[in-house]
C-alpha cells in the first residue's frame, strides 16, 4: 500500500488540509494519512521533532509531506529528500533534517521540474502547489531526477549533542507536549547505563533545582509531583504527575537542562 503523510501547523478549520488532500487524490491512490496539523504556527522545530519521532513507525516507502513554512513565497527552495526507507518532502528549512539523519544515508533534491507541480502555483500555498503534486507524482513511481537535482546546499537542522558523564547529563528541552511535558535532548538509552530507577537526582533547569526520582513512568510518584523519566521517544523528560510542568515551572524550549547522579 502506498502511504503519504501529512504534517502541517494550518489547524482543520480553513480547508487548507483537505485542498492537499483533494491534489494529492487526483494524481495518486495512495493513502492519506494525517499526523498532525496542530503544530504551533510556523514552529518548524516543533515540526522537525515531531517529524522525527513518527517515521520509524511507518512501513517502507511511505512519503512524508511536512508544510511549515514561513519563507513561503521568498527564494527558499522546495526540496525532498530521499532516504534509505521513506521520502520527505517539504520547504528548505531545516524542518526535514532530524528525521532524514534518522532514516540514515539520504540525499536532498531541489524541486526543479514544473510538469510536476500545479498548472498555477500561488505565492502561498506551496503545500497544495508543489509539496502535494510531488509526493503524489513520486508515490506513482516517477523517477527522483525528473522532478529535481541533487542540492549539496541546505539549510540544516539538529537538537545538538547532549553531554553524558558517569556523574552528570546536559543538554536542553528541544520539545514540550501536550501535556507540558519536557523533553530534553539527553540519550534516554546512555543514561539508563548510569541511572537506576529510582533514585533521586538533581536537576538544574533554568533557574530551577529540583530533587527529583528518576523513574519508569508517571504514576510511580504521586499526583502533581515532579519526575524525571525516559519517554517514548528514549529521550530525559521531566513532567509532573497529571500535571504540566512547562506552566508550572515557566520553562519554555531550549531551556538548559543539568541532571546530577551518584
């Protein structure tokens, strides 16, 4: 079966998702599937990240379409990306970059050819214009080369390198979630080496210290109180008990984060 994804921050009132989906289904049978369309306005890291987590769980060939996209319109290119497994198709901006590393051995391509995009491409709207027709024209098997080249010249994007030691861990919340939880930049799996469960550690997070278990999940500490734990993207989260730690800690991405063990 042939999937394309949709990632995008325009929200399901204004149409915008359903005129993709409409381009897309006249060019292709592939299956359409939303991921999400709640990303913050033009927060292409929100989006970079969340990208990255949602594409190992989708089979071999699945096209990933992402529309975050505030250079819309300038001279920034319409890129796609090709990797070992998946495609990623969206603006030069970084937004495609951590999942691409991820999917391992990629090349980015520049949208070069206009036979595969739409007759009238507005100023925008290159998610239903370019981005759409593209994927859609890939899922149907159309070479790589006919729709670009190959772009040594990209704008990249990472979360940086997390610092790991026998008596500490640094880095930075590179996401908050729904719940307000923050997820950190720290190896979840490295530290697992050198943290057991249940121990108490310092966290420096900000302008806060906080002693706090280090635990499996939310529920072995009691409601409202703080935690830190591996999440399901096997990174160091601190979160609080059915409750939101960003609000109550005032802490917003990129906030440094120290974590101290024994």
């Amino acid at each position: 079966m042939k999937i394309i994804t949709l990632l995008t921050d325009f929200g399901t009132i204004d149409g915008y998702v359903g005129q993709m989906k409409g381009v897309i289904s006249q060019i292709s049978d592939a299956k359409i599937i939303d991921v999400t369309h709640g990303v913050s306005g033009h927060n292409i890291r929100e989006a970079a990240f969340i990208l990255r987590n949602v594409v190992s769980f989708f089979p071999v060939g699945s096209i990933h379409i992402v529309v975050v996209d505030p250079g819309v319109g300038t001279d920034r290119k319409g890129i796609f990306i090709t990797t070992k497994s998946q495609v990623l198709v969206g603006p030069d901006n970084g937004v495609l970059m951590p999942a691409a590393r991820l999917l391992g051995d990629f090349t980015v391509y520049e949208i070069q050819n206009m036979k595969y995009v739409q007759d009238f491409v507005s100023h925008t709207f290159h998610g239903r214009d370019v981005f759409a027709p593209v994927a859609a024209h890939i899922s149907n098997g159309v070479s790589f080369d006919k729709i670009g080249s190959r772009a040594s010249n990209f704008v990249d994007l990472d979360f940086e390198v997390c610092s790991i030691n026998k008596n500490s861990a640094s880095g930075k919340v590179i996401y908050i979630d729904h719940f307000g939880n923050l997820i950190t930049n720290i190896d979840g799996v490295r530290l697992l080496d050198l943290l057991k469960f249940d121990e108490k550690c310092m966290v420096f997070l900000g302008d806060h210290s906080l002693k706090i278990p280090f635990v499996r999940s939310y529920g072995f500490v009691n409601k409202k109180d703080c935690l830190a734990t591996i999440g399901s993207s096997n990174f160091l989260e601190i979160g609080i008990n059915q409750g939101n730690a960003a609000k109550k800690l005032k802490v917003k991405e990129d906030t440094a984060v120290k974590i101290l063990f024994s």
